[in-house]
C-alpha cells in the first residue's frame, strides 16, 4: 500500500504535464513485473509510464519509471 500511496499524492499534485520519476520500486528481480504494476500504479491515478528502462545511470543498476500526469 505504501507504492500506492506515494504515487496518489504525486499524482494529486502534480500539474497537467507533471512529471514523477521512480528510481527505486522494488528488489523482487522481476523487472517485468515492476513494469506491469508500475504502468497499472500510474493508470489507476491518471499518469502514464512514459520510460521504464534500465542503465540510464552508471551507478544505478535497478529499472527506472518515468511517470506523467495527463
């Protein structure tokens, strides 16, 4: 619940066109599930998962989210 809740409060103040970007959603090694719960995380609160990727930081291994409200 606690994912759930920080991504209801981004979404509630986040302008139109706002972004949130989630370094750090979880340890399961499952990145495909990650991208399927993040992606359901954000519809349910009026974003989009506009990047999930892996490797945009050299000391960074983990899967990154780029979220925007619409």
């Amino acid at each position: 619940g606690l994912a759930e809740a920080h991504v209801a409060e981004a979404a509630r103040v986040l302008r139109p066109g706002g972004h949130l970007l989630i370094l750090n959603f979880s340890y399961g090694g499952d990145p495909e599930w990650d991208r399927a719960e993040v992606a359901a995380l954000a519809e349910r609160h009026g974003l989009v998962a506009r990047r999930t990727t892996e490797g945009d930081f050299v000391h960074w291994d983990a899967t990154t989210f780029l979220l925007q409200r619409l």
